[in-house]
C-alpha cells in the first residue's frame, strides 16, 4: 500500500512540476524555476521519509549535545565563585 501512495505521489508531483515549469519556462524566469524546483525536491524528500515511516533525529537534540556541557560549565563558574 505504501508503494501505491508512493506512486501516486511522484505521479502528481510530476504533473504539477511539469505545469508550472512550463510557465516560468515561457515567462523565462529561470532563476525562480531553480528555487521553485529545490523547494519542491525538499518537500517531497521530507514527505517520502514520512510516507515510509523513517525514522528522522530531531535537530534540538544536536543543539542540546552541543549546548548542555558549556551551560553546566558556566553554572558551576557562577555557582562555586560566589
């Protein structure tokens, strides 16, 4: 079943990828058929991952690996310097 929702998917996104670039061809805009084509690429990539249920680490728990050891090391300067 996933693989129908998967081809349908790639099926509608094609057409309407097709259509609109047909009109930004014809306006000879090139530059936004560029970012429309990434943004397009990006959503369906984050909607295919979700379709197949993969399993995708959350960026604020990079941020906190990063963040949390220099936080404790400047509560411990205030905490023991005072």
């Amino acid at each position: 079943m996933m693989y129908v929702k998967l081809l349908f998917f790639l099926l509608i996104v094609s057409t309407i990828y097709y259509i609109e670039t047909k009109k930004l061809k014809r306006r000879d805009m090139k530059k936004e058929m560029k970012i429309y084509t990434i943004f397009l690429m990006f959503s369906s990539v984050v909607f295919i991952i979700e379709l197949m249920e993969i399993e995708v680490p959350n960026p604020l728990e990079g941020v906190r690996v990063i963040f949390e050891p220099i936080g404790r090391t400047i509560e411990q300067l205030f905490t023991s310097g005072g």
